[in-house]
C-alpha cells in the first residue's frame, strides 16, 4: 500500500516543501491584508506537544508573512499543559517571545500578542460539549473582551504563576492591551485569520463561528468580514457556507 502523511507531517512536510506557501489561500491571506492595510491574526496552541499544533508551524508561518510583505500580526495564543507539561507554558511564551523580537527588529512588521488562555477554558471546545468555552475566546479574539487585563503575555503569565494550583490548560481568557488600555488586536473587518491547529477535533467550532453567517451557539455581537483559514480541512462532512 502506500503511505500518506497526514497530520502535523503532512503540514511540516508542506512547510518545508514551499507548497503551502505557494498555494491560492496563502496568497490570497497575504493580499487581503496588504491590499487593505488590515491585520494578519493568528490563533492556536503554543505548544509542540504535536497532538493538536506545533510551534515551529506557526513561527514559519510568521517568517514567511514577513517575507511576503505583511506589515502587522496579532497572536492569539492558547496555553497548553495538556499534551506537554502542565506547568511549562513559560518555555514556550519565552521561545516565541525570541521570534518576534527578532521579526521585529528592523521595524519591516508589528508583531504582538493580542490575547489569549488555557485551551480547556478558551477556544479549543470539542464535540459541542461547552459553546461557552468558544464564546470566551470569541469575545477575546474579536472583541477584545476579556476578565483580566495585560500588557504582555509574560506578564500573564507571571500573575497566573502566583495561583500555585492553576495549570496552564486552565488559564482565564485574557486580552493584551496598550497603555490607554486598550486590546492591541481585536479583528476587524478585511482582516484575515489562520486558526494553525491542524487537529480537526478542537478546531471545528472555532471555524463555524468565524464562517458561518447564520450561526446561533453564542451572540457574537460583532461578526467581522475577515477571509478565515484553518490550517486543515478538519471534517471532510462539514462544508463551510459560502455566502
């Protein structure tokens, strides 16, 4: 028989290849930001637990943006301590903090953190058990709406570390804000947005809110017109609408 790759391989090896990149959703992400001067947002895991996403995924992705031209990223990082360490989400906040720092760094893009929380309470529901988790990372993302407050992921991070029971997959949402306070990335209308999990099952919600005109789970009280992406076709049985 012959052997498919599927998974995190199939999105590595498209990776490495250039396919991905040379693709017609790729380069329409890349033209519907600069062509309206809007925002590239990125959501998913922080994590190379492999199971549902891998960092280096997301940090090509940024790398190749930056290539192409694409002026302003916001990050929506969901924590991990599921599929790695419970406790080691600072391993992974200080790797990514080293890749945009040097995206950075001659000013050609703005990459920052915009939001984000513990995948078990922000974001990542699965098989419809709980909409208010997707709710949650709805108001974050979009909206900019959140419990708590931050003006940096590190700094999110160090204040959960002071609740000595609270593991990373169960952190509170969060928004990153400036000093007016206000969310440094809520997504707007000619936006795009790439969900980079490639695991289907925690995937499927999200995308349903971001796509679906008619969607009745949670009063999303603003649904932006972005172009939506998902790193995979996550259920070959559902097809998103088209409008």
């Amino acid at each position: 028989g012959r052997v498919f790759d599927q998974g995190a391989k199939l999105v590595s090896r498209a990776i490495e290849s250039g396919n991905l990149f040379e693709g017609r959703t790729w380069r329409y992400i890349c033209q519907q930001v600069k062509t309206h001067g809007s925002t590239l947002h990125f959501i998913g895991l922080l994590s190379d637990g492999n199971v549902h996403s891998h960092e280096k995924h997301l940090y090509a992705l940024l790398e190749q943006a930056k290539r192409e031209g694409v002026r302003r990223v916001r990050l929506h990082m969901l924590l991990d301590g599921r599929d790695v360490g419970e406790k080691t989400a600072e391993i992974y906040v200080a790797r990514l903090n080293d890749v945009v720092k040097k995206l950075n760094a001659d000013g050609a893009i703005d990459v920052k953190v915009a939001s984000g929380g513990g995948r078990m309470l922000v974001t990542m529901d699965r098989y419809e058990a709980d909409w208010s988790i997707v709710e949650r990372g709805w108001k974050a993302h979009v909206l900019g709406e959140a419990p708590h407050q931050f003006t940096s992921l590190e700094e999110a991070i160090a204040s959960f570390r002071k609740t000595p029971n609270l593991t990373y997959q169960n952190l509170p949402a969060f928004v990153v804000v400036d000093d007016n306070n206000e969310p440094v990335g809520r997504i707007e209308n000619n936006e795009a947005v790439i969900f980079f999990n490639f695991r289907g099952d925690r995937a499927i919600e999200i995308c349903k809110a971001f796509e679906e005109a008619d969607f009745d789970k949670f009063d999303r009280i603003r649904y932006p017109k972005v172009f939506f992406a998902g790193m995979m076709e996550y259920d070959g049985d559902y097809h998103i609408p088209k409008n």
